[in-house]
C-alpha cells in the first residue's frame, strides 16, 4: 500500500468500514498517502515543516521510550521525596529524643509513613514498565491508579491519626517543653513536606500521573499538621494548654477536605474519566483531516500516565478500501498531534448507509 508498510494482513476489509489501530507501522509516511488520498498539497506541506521543526515518531518502539521516560521521571521524583522526608524525619527524630514532645513524635510518625507511600508507587512505576502481553493487552499502567489507592487510604489514615491524637490531647491534657527546639523542627516539617508536595504534584501532572499527584496532596496534609506542631507551641508558650488538640482538630479538617480532592482524583481515573477539553480536541482534529465527513463516538481513557483512543469516522461511501484506509491513519496522525500524552488511537471508518444498513448485525447486540 502506497505511503505505508504494514505489519499485519488485510485480508478480510469490509466494504462499510475499517479498523485502524497501532498495530502497523507507518512513521512519517502518515502525512503524505500521494494521489487519490484525499490530502490536500497544502496539508502535506503542513505536516511536513511541522515534522522538520518538531521531528517525531509514532514507532511502537518510540511510544514505548516515550513511556519508560515518563516513569523514569517518576521515579526520581519518588527518590528524591524520599530522601528529603527522610532527612525531615531524622532531624524531627532528634528533637523528639531531646524534648520528649508527643505531638513532635505523632508529626515524625506521620511524616516517616508519608515518606514509605513512595513504596506501592515505586512499585507501580516498575510494573508500568512491563511491556503488555496475551493477559494484560494494555500493558500494567493501571498498577499506578491501584497505588492512588493506596494512598488515599493513607491520607484517611492519616486524618484519623489526628483525629485521635487531638481528642486524646482534649481528655488528658500534656506540657510541652523545649518549646523553641520543637518550633524549629515543627518549621522542619512544613518546609519539607511543602518542598515534596510542590514537587510530586508539579510531575505528576507533566507525566499524568494521578497516583502521584495524590500522593503530593497527602505531603501537603502532612506539611499542616507540622504547623499544627508550631500553633499548638505557641499557645503552650502563652499557657494555654488546649491550643495543641483544637489546632489539631482543625488539621483534621483540612485533611478530610484534601482527602476529598484526592479521592476524586484517582475516583476518576479508576472510572476512565476524561478532560472534555481533550474529547473536543480530538474531534475537531478528525473534522480537519480531508475526506472526514463527519464525526461519530469518541472514547478515551487513561491507561497509567497515557492515554488511548477509540473513534469513528464518516467518509464517502463511495471510497475504496485503500482509499478509506489512508484516511484514518490520516485522521490517526491529526490525533496523536492534537492530544496530549495520546500513545495509541484505532480509527473506524463508516460511511452514511444507502440502502441496508451495514452493521444490522450488530443490532440485537447494541443495549
């Protein structure tokens, strides 16, 4: 077939549609299908200046380098926020040994257990880079939605904790001393989670990441509870010894309300929500490939940190087969420019029925 090389047979095409997915291989020649394809001398032109200024490749083989990059990142994120908690929990560990504070040592605990959420993401990320196979047809990129959820039962975890740990404070009431040492490490605390948090949020949306971006929001619950430390300092310092378990009711509260974020998050993720913005994005791509008549369903969901793609297209019923295929790697090609993080998109091509209608078959099956 002109303009492409096909790793697979068309040996059973169909005269109402067609399925084109990412099972071929057709690199740059997507943009240019010669005579009779349908694309106009001005689009050609178009892709072909867009591929000098930007050069790229949609070979599996470079979606797959596309995606072990992505989770690389990932996991230097993991590293890192894991050293500097670490470091975090070690300095908070030496002023709790010297001051003997409870509410320092329920901050070190806290802190201590963010730092291990980097474990089932660790994990994820390595499963992510599995390369799919006859059981898992999509690869593992779901393992990071499963450590999201990990870690929202983390953060509810965590609010309990505080929870508990104000209402005991409430009943049996504690002195704190060494006041100016615990305020140090309290600041410790906030400016380490803070770091980590700005950190993990800022590459897991880059990569997609929505594991990873509820795990930044639970450093930033931990982050308020080490300034829950320094408010309930400060009132001990003015004598009011009930300043430690009111502030950490209020922490409790902003917990739970990032808590909520975090579970809508990975909520929709596990739900295969998408952007609608992304939705519209791709179809006015497809609108704008020439031979596109019309638009039918659009699906999308994210698989890890990238994304797939289902669509239909409407051409002219009087097309050939080949005429018809060069269309949808066409409107394929405009999809993978147009959608951000998009690693794969099968096309089907369908014309307006005239006379029976060609997928009658189907009928019975369609609820």
């Amino acid at each position: 077939m002109e303009g492409n090389r096909h790793t697979h047979a068309h040996d059973r095409h169909h005269d109402h549609g067609h399925q084109h997915g990412h099972g071929h291989r057709h690199g740059h020649a997507a943009a240019d299908h010669g005579p009779g394809s349908g694309t106009s001398g001005r689009t050609r032109l178009r892709h072909r200046i867009a591929h000098l200024v930007r050069p790229h490749s949609h070979e599996a083989a470079d979606r797959v380098d596309t995606a072990m990059e992505t989770s690389r990142e990932g996991m230097r994120t993991l590293w890192i926020s894991l050293v500097v908690l670490g470091l975090t929990t070690v300095v908070q560990g030496v002023i709790v040994a010297w001051s003997g504070s409870v509410a320092l040592l329920g901050d070190t605990i806290h802190n201590a257990a963010d730092a291990l959420t980097a474990v089932p993401l660790g994990i994820a990320f390595l499963l992510g880079r599995r390369a799919a196979n006859t059981r898992y047809t999509y690869g593992y990129g779901r393992a990071e939605d499963l450590a999201g959820v990990v870690i929202v039962v983390t953060i509810a975890a965590s609010a309990a904790l505080a929870a508990y740990a104000a209402v005991d404070r409430l009943i049996h009431p504690r002195d704190v001393t060494h006041l100016w040492a615990v305020s140090g490490a309290a600041l410790v605390g906030f400016l380490g989670n803070e770091w980590v948090a700005r950190y993990r949020i800022r590459t897991g949306r880059r990569i997609g990441s929505a594991a990873l971006v509820a795990d930044g929001l639970h450093a930033r619950t931990d982050g308020f509870t080490s300034l829950a430390v320094l408010l309930s300092a400060g009132g001990a310092a003015l004598g009011w010894r009930a300043a430690d378990p009111v502030v950490g009711l209020l922490i409790t509260l902003a917990i739970l309300a990032v808590l909520k974020d975090a579970a809508r998050e990975v909520y929709r993720r596990l739900m295969d929500s998408v952007d609608p913005g992304l939705v519209a994005a791709a179809r006015t791509a497809l609108r704008s490939v020439d031979g596109v008549r019309a638009t039918g369903q659009v699906r999308m969901r994210w698989i890890g940190h990238a994304l797939r793609a289902e669509a239909e297209i409407v051409v002219d019923p009087h097309l050939t087969v080949v005429q018809a295929h060069r269309i949808a790697v066409a409107a394929e090609h405009a999809l993978i420019h147009a959608v951000p993080r998009l690693t794969a998109a099968t096309v089907h091509t369908d014309h307006t029925p005239v006379g029976a209608d060609p997928h009658a078959a189907l009928a019975h099956h369609t609820v």
